[in-house]
C-alpha cells in the first residue's frame, strides 16, 4: 500500500482517486472548496463532477495541503492547467520529503507556452521530487468510475518512475503502458482539446461524419507538426495519447471540449459557452497557447488558427469553416 495524495478534486481527479483506493492505496484528495470536501468525507460523494458515484468510504479530503501531502510517495497533480505553476509552488514550499511527482493534467500553459511538466520541473526542486511522470490517454472520468475498460500512457524520462506509477494503476479495467517520450505524450493531451472544439463546433454545424473524420485527420496532423517541432516522436501520435485521445474528445458527449465546441456552433458566444459548461474548458486557453507557439516555430497549423479567430476575434463560426476549405490545395503527404 502506498501513500497518495491527490491534488484536484475534478471529475478526472477524483476518478483517479477511486482507481487509487479501490487497488489498495491511501489516498487523501485535496483541494479548496470546504463544502466540496465535505461531501467527500461525509457522504462519499462529488455531485458536481460525479453525480452519480458513490466513491469509497476510505477516500480522504483535505483542506489543509500540507497535510494532503504529509509522508506522500506519490503527489497526483490533477488541477486545471492556469493552476499548476501556482500549486507547485505552493507544495514545493511545504514539502518535506521527495515523492514521485505525477500530473494528469492537459494543457500548454499561457504565456510561456510550456508543457506542465516542464512548468513542474522549474517550480520543484530536486529534493523535492523523485521523478516526473505524466499519466495521459483517452479517458472520460464518467466511465473510469463506473469501470469501464480503459487504456491510457504513463510517460516519463525515468522508466523505471513509469513503471512505478503502472503498477499503481493497473487493474482489470484500467491498463497502463508505459512511453518515454513526454514531449509527444504531453502535446497529444493538450493540442486535441483544440480539435475537439472544432469537432464539437461541426456538429453544431449540422454537418455529417464526412466533416467529422476530415477534422479529427487533419487536426492529427496539425498536432504532430507542432509537436516534432517541440522534439516528439511522431509515433507517439499513433498511440493512446495521439490518435486514442483524439477519437475519444471528438466524439463523445462526455467531453466539455467537445461540448463547448458544439455550443460555438450552434451560435453561442464564448462567454456564453463557458458559462454553460460550469467547469474549465481547457481547449480554450490551450487554443491560444499553441496558435502563438505555431507562430513563433513557423509550423503550419489551419484548424488552430481558424479556431483561435473564432475563439479571440470574433470570427463567424460558419463563415470560418467554409473559408478553411477554401485554401490553397496541397498534397496530404505534405508535413
């Protein structure tokens, strides 16, 4: 059994959570909201991200972080992308041992444009980490608590640290593989959000499955550009965290990404959007990072920008989507 805490209690991090407690772990999940915590403790359950779980009686809340983490082997950041430098800080300042360092997080931050592990490498010191593992692939937090069969990566530069997290993990419903390459996992993870804005944004359209497959091909290739340009492995985009998480956050209803996108399309503003959805919307601020960093590697990302003018410019939804079938022709093998 180990010790786990959980930073982010989501819907995706109380799910790990239940992943963590029900293979045997002790598992306390922190985060700041005192009546969501007591909902935890007190009746076993998250009605706003899980309504219909009830989680184990032996998974912990806390407020307090330094107890959250107090003798942790393992310290799960699961909080939304604009929140990690912040908490990083916060744990590294009250940290007093070297756990293994996991996030489960997907998103570019703003700004600096970095990837979250590399945001974590820079705001924990080494004496406070043993290793950095990014836990990512397609999985919706809904079917993860009801157990259903899941398959995602755990990708770090230390093996042997995602070998460790696999074992954490494994269970005959939720199977773990491990990758090396972080740059190509962490990029699939956090570049799909924007294509699944654009796929929610076609069926909003009122377009077909003909759409549906250009849109999710095409943005596969747009985030294996930029991600080769970051230092990916191309293959990596053939895997869970490329092609698995892109086809799940296209397609399902269980994606906010893809919801949001569909509000987009069916007319709403963002502001309007974002108030509807009642949780983050990752994609967007994602949109944005990645259009700048296209902009500043030279790498040839359409779908991005058309969706970072409709996001930030303003530009009709409709209007965009036939002015990107409109472009200059070219050759798919093109990269």
């Amino acid at each position: 059994m180990k010790k786990i805490a959980v930073l982010g209690p989501g819907s995706w991090g109380t799910a790990l959570a239940k992943v963590l407690v029900e293979n045997g772990h002790d598992v306390t999940i922190w985060g700041n909201k005192e009546q969501q915590l007591a909902e935890i403790n007190e009746k076993h359950r998250n009605h706003h991200y899980l309504p219909d779980i009830i989680l184990p009686a032996s998974l912990k809340a806390e407020l307090q972080l330094a107890k959250a983490i107090e003798g942790a082997d393992v310290v799960l950041f699961v909080v939304p992308t604009k929140a990690i430098r912040a908490v990083a800080q916060q744990f590294n300042s009250i940290c007093k041992n070297k756990p293994i360092i996991v996030h489960a997080s997907k998103g570019l931050e703003l700004g600096s444009h970095k990837r979250i592990s590399e945001v974590l490498i820079e705001e924990i010191s080494e004496e406070h980490r043993a290793a950095v593992v990014v836990l990512s692939g397609p999985s919706h937090a809904e079917e993860v608590a009801v157990k259903d069969i899941t398959t995602i990566t755990a990708a770090s530069k230390d093996l042997k640290a995602a070998e460790y997290v696999q074992k954490l993990f494994m269970n005959e419903y939720f199977r773990i593989y491990t990758n090396d390459d972080v740059v190509g996992v962490e990029t699939g993870a956090a570049l799909k959000n924007i294509i699944a804005l654009g796929a929610g944004a076609i069926h909003g359209l009122n377009y077909g499955d003909n759409a549906k497959a250009a849109i999710m091909t095409r943005g596969l290739a747009e985030i294996s550009r930029l991600g080769v340009a970051m230092g990916a492995n191309p293959l990596t985009y053939s895997g869970l965290s490329g092609v698995g998480d892109l086809i799940v956050t296209c397609t399902s209803i269980h994606s906010r990404n893809w919801r949001a996108g569909d509000l987009l399309g069916r007319g709403h503003n963002l502001d309007e959007v974002l108030e509807n959805m009642g949780m983050i919307v990752e994609g967007v601020s994602t949109t944005k990072a990645a259009y700048e960093l296209s902009k500043q590697l030279h790498v040839e990302m359409p779908i991005t920008e058309t969706i970072y003018q409709v996001l930030y410019e303003n530009k009709d939804v409709r209007t965009a989507a036939k002015e990107i079938m409109l472009r200059s022709s070219k050759s798919e093998k093109e990269f």
